[in-house]
C-alpha cells in the first residue's frame, strides 16, 4: 500500500481522481494508526491532507534534544510549524556527559571472545560510530546557545515541561544493545565519585543555557533536573540575580521580595520542581558560601506543588552547617507533594520532621528514597508513627535502596518496579495475583488506616528492604476486604466467632428485646405495688402492727439459740446484727405466723422501702443505683 500511494505522488492526473485523496479525516487517522513508521512516512508525501492527517502520529508530545548537532536545528525547523510545535508539551535534554573511551573498553571486557565475530565487528563500529557522533565539538556548542534555545522553546506554546538529563541513557531506542555497557560506566563512576569526562566549563554551559531558558518561560510549570553539578546550580542563581537587576519588570522573574537578606528573584511559574544535585568537581572545596546559595536558590520556587529534592555529595562541617540552617528557613505555602533522596541539610530526624510540620496543613503525599538515615538510627517505627501521628496524609512511599542501584536500576526499570508512584503520583500497575509488598502495608498504616503491621520494629537489612509482615495476602484479596477486617488479621482475631442465633418471628424478637431491657425506677415501684396487692389478696399480713413488733422483739434470743443448736451459730453475735439482719429474723418471725399482725398497709413503710430497695438492686443497673441513693 504505501509503494503504490508513493507512486500515484509522481503523477498529478492519477492523484486528482484518486478515492484517497477523499477519505474522511477519521478513516485517514485509523489507516495512519495501523501503519509501520516506515509506510506512514511515504504516505505523508500522497497530499497535503494525508500529512495534516498523520501529522499527530508522528509528532508525539515529547520532543528529545539528543547528543547530536542536527536535534536543535530540527526543533527549530518544528517552531517554524504552528502545527506541529502545538503538540509539543515536554522538551527533554539529554546531556552528552560521558567517557567514550571507557565506554569502548567496558564493550571489549564484556566481549573478549566472541564466537560471531563479523557481528561483534559491526557492533562495536555502531558503537564508535555514536560515540564519535555525540562527542563533536558542534554536539556540546548547541547547548551554549542560550538565545536560541530561549527563542526555539517561547514558540512552543503548549510547552509545559522542561528535563535536562545526564546520569540516564541517552542514545534511540535503536541503541539499546549499549544499555549494558552504559550501566557498568556509571556504576564505575559512582564507586570513583567521578561524574562526567569532558571540560568542567564547558559541562556548566551545557546544563546553565537549558535551565536558564526554560525558567525565563512563563508557561512551563514542570523542571526536572537530574544529576545537575552544584556548581552549574549556583550559576544559574546568580545569573538569575543578575538579569532581575537589569530587567525588574520580568514577568517571570520577580524582584526577591519575601526572602530576607537576600537578592534571589522569586520564580512564580513552576510548580513541580525535581532537583538532584551533585558534587561535579570531586576537588571543590564545601564551604558556607556555596551552602547558602544552593539552598536560598532553591527557596526561589515560592509557588511549588511538588518538591522532590537530593543532594549527592559529601560537605564538611560548614557546610552542612549553613546548609541545615538555611534549610530551615524554607517554606512554600502551597506545598502539597514531597519526595526526599540523601539531601544534605535535612538528613537528621528533627530536621526533617521540622520542615514536614510546617507544611503540614497543605501536605497529603510523601515519599522517601535512598532514606538509609531512618533506618540507621534504628527507630523506624518511632519516625513512621510520628508521621502518622502529626500528618495528614493521603499517600505514602517508604524505601531505602543503596546509591549504586537507584543510579543503575532506572536504566531498566528496576528502580520503577520497586515504588508505588511514578512522578506524578499515579499508582504503578501491579498483577492483582502477585503478593502485596511491605511498603504497602507500611503507607496503610501511615495513613492512620490500620495498626503496625510488621512483625519488628526494625527490618533486618541496612537498607529497609528485608521486612516480615504479619500477614501475607494478594492485590485481589486485599480489594475484597475492609479495613476492619484487614486490623482483625493483623492483631489476629480473625475469623470472629460464630453466633448461632435461633430462628424467632418479630414480634417474639421484640419480646425478648423488651425482657432484657433494664427497668426504669417508676416500673419498680409498679411492680412493688402489684406484689403489695397480691399479698393483700392472699390474705398475708405484709407489715406487723406495734403490739407484734414488741413481742417479736421479746422472742428473738429464743429463736435466735434455737438456730444456734441447729446451724452452730453463737448466740452472742445475735445483739449485735445489723438492722438488715435483724429484719430478716423479723421476716422470718411473721413467715411462721407466731405472732398477731395488722393487715394496714401504709403508704410509706420500711417493709416497702425494704422491697423496692431489693426489686432495685436485681433489676437496675449499678450506675443508676447509686444515682438513686444519692
């Protein structure tokens, strides 16, 4: 198909009457969708429609300024196309900052003898091939041309995200036989503290000119900055100040008002800011100075959503000094998402709780990588319940990898595999069937949402990796549960006991309601006066008249020595029975009828105190019999 459409473009006649040309727009776009990149470039050259109509397809939203001298020229060649530069919303910058040679003798260590060798030729001549490409003098003067890249990126309109990148792998995907070798270099690199091959000055253009213009837009809202040298950072803070001095009428860069004592300008615009910074000169000297203005810079962003911040490098004394206190004075009022790798400044407990705290109103994500300090002051479950206990939070993410794998596990994929989020706090897809890791756990627990779930305080690796939980359950299974349930699991009271509750129509389910509610007061005295009146009506004297009482009185030591010589009770404790006792015997005296009693039924009397004191003290609870007697 795309031959023959190739040909009908070399004549004119057989174009005009061709039913392509008179497709509707969305049958051309499915058509496109389903072609090879191969074809759907030939069918480009049918017509102009056909270009209009692939024109989404084969512009993506990302462009990429590789290390090569043509890439800056082609997006300049895009901006002069309203409609391809509108699709353009991220512009990424892969810095060429690596050693070729190394590169060429890891290949050879890595293949000393190999069996195809006509292949392993062409390999390697792909491999200097590339390397040489990307090295040319011309490859890092694109980068120093700040006026142009300043010009080129303004024109895009729908730019919203700018990344400068060093530390990843920067060739086509059609080179990703070299993602090996490019592995082992920077694994090298991290072990000798040794982070880029070519010529410092010409290193800090490379990352100054890309930063710089993509912070003079006011439309970009997203910076990502990855292994940026600390000294190109503080270059580009001071060559900030110095352009708010001449222009203090920038609309993106405004006078430093807000942060005291200091001339940074305040930097509106962006709102998602990923910062990893770096010691490029393993020989520079960490001194206070350099301290204050990475962190005043960094407190520039007024208007953050999302931080993410590390600092890779050793400082003296001084520096960490000045660094923690300059650190403490950051604040960004609409802070709302915060992930922290090693960050010089902040890397204690109180220091990073402190920071946390104050932005705790408007915090709800949060995240740690490559956090070993957490661990290493062997109080993790202390920190993680102060988290929980001061914040508010939505979402979690706790993890401590070792340096050497986050550096080289995200050339494939292992560092993504590992987290919970990607870079926008979208969850990870994860296989239903596959067992819920720790870290899981650990963000539910958090959240406030369920108990310590985890078997130690502490896990058993210097990293925070190697945890036992308490319960080990799929995706799937843990979707099926509520949060109740899952507590039950943890502290192990599932599953409930089982109550077997009989079959009962309603009406005898509310009977039984009713015979086990508590009775009221008003219905005890109900129920004294219902038992009055069947005593009444069984002819049983219920209260002795005076004449009585006074003869039961004289006959007490008689009964009492006769209960004696039955029970073996002494007859001297008889006087001193309380007055409870001594009417029981009086009770028990009117039982036997021995002596004359009135049938007169007073109102009050002791005997009908006596009865409701005792209907009381069965059928009402012991909180409202004390209320009663006081």
């Amino acid at each position: 198909m795309a031959s023959q459409a190739a040909s009908q473009s070399s004549d004119p006649d057989r174009n005009a009457n061709s039913k392509l040309l008179v497709l509707p727009i969305e049958v051309k776009l499915r058509i496109v969708e389903h072609l090879s990149l191969a074809d759907a470039k030939q069918v480009r050259f049918i017509s102009e429609s056909w270009a209009t109509a692939g024109r989404d397809t084969f512009f993506k939203s990302t462009y990429h300024i590789r290390p090569h001298r043509t890439d800056l020229t082609k997006l300049r060649e895009i901006c002069d196309s309203p409609e391809l530069a509108r699709n353009i919303e991220t512009v990424k910058f892969w810095v060429p900052d690596f050693d070729k040679h190394r590169l060429v003798s890891i290949w050879h260590e890595e293949n000393p003898n190999p069996k195809d060798v006509d292949k392993a030729a062409d390999e390697i001549s792909a491999l200097r091939s590339i390397l040489d490409k990307s090295t040319r003098p011309g490859v890092q003067q694109q980068y120093k041309q700040g006026k142009k890249l300043h010009e080129c990126l303004s024109r895009l309109s729908n730019l919203k995200r700018v990344e400068v990148r060093a530390s990843h792998f920067p060739f086509p995907s059609r080179y990703l036989g070299m993602k090996d070798i490019w592995k082992l270099m920077r694994k090298g690199y991290t072990y000798k503290s040794r982070w880029r091959s070519i010529d410092p000055v010409m290193s800090y253009h490379i990352y100054i000119q890309p930063i710089l213009a993509a912070i003079r837009l006011e439309h970009v809202e997203w910076l990502d900055l990855w292994s940026v040298p600390l000294e190109a950072w503080i270059q580009v803070g001071e060559n900030l100040k110095r352009r708010s001095l001449k222009d203090s009428s920038s609309a993106s860069v405004e006078s430093g008002h807000g942060l005291a004592n200091t001339n940074v300008p305040v930097i509106s615009h962006i709102k998602t800011l990923h910062l990893q910074l770096q010691q490029g000169d393993p020989d520079l000297s960490l001194d206070a100075r350099l301290a204050r203005s990475t962190v005043q810079f960094l407190g520039a962003f007024r208007n953050l959503r999302y931080l993410s911040l590390a600092m890779w490098m050793k400082g003296n004394q001084a520096f960490n000094a000045e660094a923690t206190y300059q650190s403490s004075r950051l604040y960004f009022p609409h802070l709302e998402s915060v992930d922290f790798s090693f960050v010089l400044g902040l890397n204690m407990k109180e220091e990073v709780c402190d920071f946390l705290y104050k932005h705790k109103a408007t915090l709800k994500n949060l995240a740690f990588y490559q956090s070993a300090w957490i661990v290493r002051q062997k109080f993790t479950r202390a920190i993680l319940t102060e988290f929980r206990d001061n914040l508010s939070l939505e979402k979690f993410f706790f993890r401590t990898l070792d340096p050497v794998e986050y550096l080289t596990g995200a050339e494939n994929n292992q560092y993504d595999r590992c987290t919970l989020y990607d870079s926008e706090w979208k969850e990870r897809p994860y296989n239903e069937t596959e067992q819920m890791r720790t870290m899981n756990l650990i963000e539910l627990y958090v959240c406030g949402k369920i108990e310590w779930p985890l078997v130690d305080d502490e896990p058993k690796d210097q990293y925070g990796n190697d945890w036992e939980p308490k319960i080990r359950l799929t995706h799937s299974e843990f979707k099926q549960m509520s949060m109740l349930e899952l507590n039950l699991r943890i502290s192990g009271k599932w599953p409930p006991p089982v109550i077997n509750l009989p079959e009962l129509t309603f009406e005898e389910l509310v009977n039984r309601v009713k015979e086990k509610r508590k009775p009221k007061l008003r219905e005890v005295e109900t129920i004294a006066d219902e038992k009055e009146e069947e005593a009444e009506k069984a002819d049983i004297p219920l209260v002795p008249s005076t004449e009585g009482q006074n003869q039961l009185e004289e006959r007490l030591p008689k009964i009492s020595e006769t209960s004696k010589e039955n029970a073996g009770v002494d007859a001297v404790s008889v006087p001193a029975m309380t007055g409870v006792a001594k009417d029981n015997q009086i009770d028990g005296a009117a039982a036997v009828g021995t002596e004359k009693w009135s049938k007169e039924k007073p109102r009050h009397t002791s005997k009908r105190k006596k009865l409701i004191e005792m209907l009381r003290t069965k059928l009402l609870t012991p909180k409202r019999r004390e209320g009663r007697k006081r």
